[in-house]
C-alpha cells in the first residue's frame, strides 16, 4: 500500500475501499491519511488554487517552495470534491476504525488529537513504550505531536523524549531514520509547507536536513541528536 508513490489518490483510495470496509487495519490507516492529506484541497478546490496563485502573488522567500507542495497536492487529490466529506469528523473516525482493528500508527495519531482509545494514564505510557518497540517509523511520525509541548507537565509520559517542540522534532527525525520518506518531496515534507508554511528555501533538502537548518538551534543540536539516538536504537541513552 504506497502511500507516498500513487499519483492519483482517489484512486488509490477507490482500492483500498473494499479492504476498509472489510475492516483490515493497514487499509483503514491508509485511507486515513489519505483523507487528511487532501482534507484542505476537497474542501473547496477552486478556493484552493485561488490561494495558491495569491501565495505565488506575496513572492516571498517562501513562496515558490510553497506554491510546489500546494501543486503538489493538487495534483495527488486532483479528483476529490467536497461531497466526498474529507471532514476532521471522518478522518478522526476512520483512525478510531483502524486502532480498534490494531494498527498501532493510528492508536498514535488518536493520542496526538487528543482522541486516545482510552483515557487512562497507563494507557498512553503503554502505547508509547509500545511504539518504541515497535520501530515502526508511521507510528512514530504519528505520535510526534503528542509528544511535544502538549506532552509537558503529564506524568505518564515522565522519563519519555517529551514535553518540548524539540522532543516533537525528534520523534519525526526518528521516524525518518527508521525508514519513513523523508525526501524533499514526501508528504511529510509537503504538508508542513502546503498547510503550515513551513517550507526550505533548498527544494532538494530532505526533512532532517531541514529540521537542523532551520528548526533546531545551533546549541540544542547536540540535546535533539541524542534524542533521535535513543529513539531510534531503541535504548534510553543520556540526554
């Protein structure tokens, strides 16, 4: 299921559907992202490209980064349209459909909207510990948020990479040594500039390039590396 190389993502949903419906995890979770991918876009297209052309317009040092990742999403979710309901309510439910089913990277992504399976303290320690185990780089990315600034001050996740805008960064540059796409062109990279404006100014810097160009100040890399060490090895090591 390649998330990051279908070109067409209607149409790559339109295969997954009959696995979802079917309730199989992976496809569930796919479709997920999926949906929040082109959630901006199938909202209002015509809207979307007007946006785009004033983004192009600013001709800030930004723009054109900008203009290519909103390209490229217009591209990708080129077929979707509002009826097809890419709403936050849809999405959030179709994670919850596959955590039930067992897919850890939508348990993750649940926690980080603040919408966990469950409520209980040790359930978030579990489920962290538990994608730690698990190496797997979507489920990393996906928690990344959960563990930032949010994080901050909750006993559960004491003694975690947590609780700080650099501990976030550190879950996402796991990921992405994990085996995560990372590239200039990923969707990673593609939705922190189309949606947020997070954009390099370098259209061939990767994500982990760009954290530590931009993101990461000169003295807290050292503080960020052995973060990303310990979650990535799988060993706690000193901060």
């Amino acid at each position: 299921m390649e998330f990051e190389r279908a070109a067409d993502l209607y149409a790559f949903a339109s295969d997954l559907a009959p696995a979802a419906r079917a309730g199989a995890p992976e496809a569930l979770w796919m479709l997920s992202r999926v949906y929040e991918f082109c959630a901006t876009y199938a909202e209002a297209p015509g809207d979307y490209a007007s946006d785009t052309q004033a983004i192009a317009d600013l001709s800030l040092p930004t723009s054109a980064a900008r203009v290519a990742a909103r390209n490229r999403v217009s591209a990708r979710c080129r077929r979707f349209v509002p009826a097809d309901d890419l709403s936050y309510t849809a999405i959030v439910a179709l994670t919850t459909d596959a955590a039930e089913a067992g897919d850890l990277a939508a348990e993750a992504a649940l926690l980080a909207v603040g919408e966990p399976l469950h409520p209980q303290a040790e359930y978030r320690t579990d489920l962290v510990q538990r994608v730690r185990e698990s190496r797997d780089p979507e489920a990393f990315v996906a928690l990344a948020p959960a563990m930032g600034i949010r994080a901050s001050g909750d006993p559960a996740l004491a003694g975690e990479v947590s609780g700080t805008q650099l501990a976030e960064v550190a879950w996402q540059v796991a990921a992405c040594e994990l085996g995560m796409d990372c590239s200039a062109d990923s969707a990673l990279m593609t939705s922190h500039c189309a949606n947020g404006g997070i954009c390099s100014r370098d259209p061939g810097q990767d994500f982990s390039g760009f954290v530590f160009d931009a993101a990461v100040p000169k003295q807290g890399a050292d503080v960020v590396n052995g973060m990303i060490k310990s979650l990535a090895s799988g060993r706690k090591v000193s901060i």
